[in-house]
C-alpha cells in the first residue's frame, strides 16, 4: 500500500471529489465542495487552506478540508454556519486516511488542532483520539452540541402517531387554528427567477423574529446566505419555504434537500403573527414534505430549542476535538 498526501486546492479537486462522494462513510451536505468554497468566499481571509488530499498510488480514498489560522489548524468552516464538520473517506479506509493525514500533519508547525462539530459517526472521535494520545500529544474530546433529527416514517399519520399524546394534540390543535386564520399558503420557492426576491423576504423575517437573529444576521453574513442560497438552489439543493396568510409572507425557512436528509438551516417568522406559531406549523409542514419526497431523515441540526422537541426531534451530538502540542 502506497500512500501519499497533497495540499491541494479547493478547486482542483472538485470533480474528484464528487466521485468519492459515494463511497464516504460519513457525509453531509456541509462536506459539498461547493460549500467550502462559498464559505471561503466570504470568511477565508487571512486563513490559509490545507486540503489534503489522501491517495492510494492514484486512486483518491480521502480528503482532509483543513486550514490554518496562525498556530491553529482547524476544518475549513465556523460553528456560526458549519453543523458537520468532518475528514472525507472512502469506507473501510478511514484509519488508513487519517493516519496519513496525522503523519502529514506531525511534519507542519502547528501549535493547535482544533476540530468542531465533528459528527457521532466520525472516525475522528475514536481512532484520530487514540493515535494523537499514543503520539504524545494532549488531546482533548468533549460532546459540543447536539443536533435533534427525526427518522421519518413513510406517512404523515405515523408521523403524528409517533409523537407524545401532548405534542400530537398541541401540533393538531394549531393547525385547525391556523386554518380559520385566514387564506394559508405554503410553498418552496426553488426557482432562480423569483430568488433574489424570495432571499430578501427570508432574511427580512429572520431579521424580525429575534433580537439576537438579528445581531447574527451582519451584512456579511447577509451576503454570505445570498450567495449560499444561490449556489444550492442552482445545484437543487437548497429550498426557501414559506408560509402566507392572506398573501402577507408571515414565516420561513431555508432547508437544504440533499440526498435522504433534508436539513432545517435557519429560519424566521413576523413576530406579529407569533399567537398563530407560524414558524413551528411552517417547520412542520417542512416535515410532511419531507415525509412526501421519500426522504428518511428531518435533520434540525445544531441547538437544542424546545420545538425541536415538540416536533419529535431525538438528539444526537457533536464533538470538538482539541489537539495541542506539547
């Protein structure tokens, strides 16, 4: 077995690294290259890039999406917009992945590895943990977050079923309410004609729902959910949901459909209508189109607010790892 590992960039390795995507052992719509590349768009200033790439004579079985700040070595992202972050790896070869990149790495000046939002199923929590303890270095894992989800059931009704009595009783309750609130309209916005329009009015009701959602939401970082959602709905991926009554837009949502999952990014509501819970009824329908598209997973991702819950949302963590040398 001949092994060898390469700093490459992003952009190089694109096509290669769609090709690899089937044959991952963990993968999520945060490891798309076009999501590293938009992201580095917008935050990668002053950082430098370290993809690593892991082949096998020439056959790719890895990638490591890395980059340095100063003496920190970290995966490319932020926990302010990354839930998953992870090493890529073909399955079955990911102790052979991460121990070339651990050699690789044990030959850079680095003073910290700091890896977040590493997922429950990353090779990353058991054996990258052991080799860098056996290497002598302080190493340091620790449960991060936690990210609810849902299996979805094959229908709606069993959805409903599998809730608590309370909550099944609650999410019924408010939507028979919510329809004799006036003309309800729910829809996806995935068309690029309407998205300019359709991401201002998602970042308006972001903007309005909570004090602190507004804090986040910078204008840099109103530029960077421009740019994202554009890219993934040009790549059908992403999805602007939103609920009108009467024709005034009271609620969205901006979800990414990727493979089995789809997942619940962020989302807003009008305060105004709030007596209505039309962001909680908006997710749920989310949910039930979900469930109506055959997919298996409603991923809420990071954070552990209460309507996660109510709308039978089970926890799953994720993990930082910190690796100093010493």
């Amino acid at each position: 077995m001949g092994l060898s590992v390469k700093n490459e960039e992003i952009g190089s390795l694109a096509g290669l690294w769609e090709e690899l995507r089937p044959s991952c052992s963990s993968y999520t719509v945060f490891s798309i290259p076009q999501w590293y590349a938009v992201w580095w768009q917008f935050f990668g200033d002053g950082k430098e890039s370290v993809v690593l790439s892991v082949r096998d004579r020439e056959e790719l079985i890895g990638l490591a999406p890395l980059m340095r700040d100063g003496d920190c070595v970290s995966f490319i992202g932020d926990t302010n917009v990354s839930d998953y972050m992870d090493f890529i790896t073909t399955q079955g070869r990911e102790e052979d992945v991460l121990s070339a990149v651990f050699g690789y790495l044990k030959s850079q000046r680095w003073g910290r590895l700091e890896l977040h939002c590493i997922p429950e199923s990353s090779a990353a929590r058991g054996f990258l943990v052991d080799l860098c303890k056996s290497n002598g270095f302080s190493t340091f894992l620790e449960t991060e977050e936690v990210c609810p989800l849902i299996k979805l059931p094959p229908t709606w009704d069993e959805y409903l079923g599998g809730l608590s009595r309370k909550d099944r009783h609650e999410l019924r309750r408010k939507l028979r309410r919510l329809e004799g609130a006036g003309t309800v309209h729910y829809y996806a916005a995935e068309d690029n004609e309407g998205l300019p329009l359709a991401t201002e009015e998602f970042l308006r009701l972001h903007k309005e729902s909570r004090e602190d959602k507004a804090a986040f939401m910078t204008d840099e970082m109103q530029n960077f959910f421009r740019a994202l959602t554009a890219e993934f709905v040009r790549l059908g991926i992403g999805k602007l949901y939103f609920m009108e009554i009467d024709g005034k837009k009271v609620s969205a949502t901006l979800c990414f459909d990727y493979e089995n999952t789809l997942y619940l990014y962020n989302s807003g509501y009008d305060p105004s209508f709030s007596y209505l819970s039309v962001g909680l009824l908006l997710k749920s329908l989310c949910i039930r189109d979900a469930l109506e598209n055959g997919k298996a997973i409603f991923d809420f991702l990071r954070g552990d607010e209460p309507y996660k819950y109510d709308l039978g949302g089970q926890d799953t963590s994720i993990y930082k790892l910190t690796v100093t040398r010493t």
